[in-house]
C-alpha cells in the first residue's frame, strides 16, 4: 500500500510538474496572447499544450514504470498520471489572461 502512494506521488510530481511548465510556456507566449484561430478563439495547439502533462506520465509509466513497478502499483499511478497531468496543465491555462 506504501508503495503504491510513493509510486502515485513520483508520477504526480511528474506529470503534473512537466504539464504545468509546458502549459505555462506556451500560454505565457506571444502567440498564445494573439492568435484566435483555433475553436472557441482559442490558439491552435492550446490543447496539445495543456494535456502535454497527461502525456508525458503516460509515456513515463508505459517505457519505465512497467520494468521497475509491479502491474497493483502501475494500475493506480496510470490513473494519477492522468488526473495530475491535467490538473497541471490546466491551472497555467486558467491563470493566463490575454492582454
């Protein structure tokens, strides 16, 4: 049980952590800020950026974690890598305001 909240906390630090940098970068830029030509006036590629986290921490447990965890802690932090790499890719995306 321990270490299936170890494994779910390292897979949340990141995903998260990777989602909300990329999130962050591409929302703070100057295309982001400009461009209104994606769905709902939103810039093309906002959501790639913003799900970027879910990504990465899928691709982490996929390549990595299968070798190192057993499939009872793999299973839970699949779940919390996509629940945390959106919830950090979401906050840069809320936080930004357009100027």
């Amino acid at each position: 049980m321990l270490t299936t909240i170890l494994v779910s906390i390292l897979v949340a630090a990141i995903s998260g952590g990777s989602g909300y940098y990329i999130s962050g970068r591409f929302w703070k830029s100057a295309y982001a800020s400009k461009n209104t030509s994606g769905d709902f006036g939103s810039p093309r590629g906002g959501v790639f950026a913003s799900m970027s986290g879910v990504l990465i921490g899928l691709l982490f447990m996929r390549f990595i974690g299968q070798y190192i965890f057993s499939a009872d802690v793999a299973g839970p932090a699949f779940i919390v890598a996509m629940v945390a790499g959106a919830i950090g890719g979401f906050i840069p995306l809320i936080r930004s305001k357009k100027s």
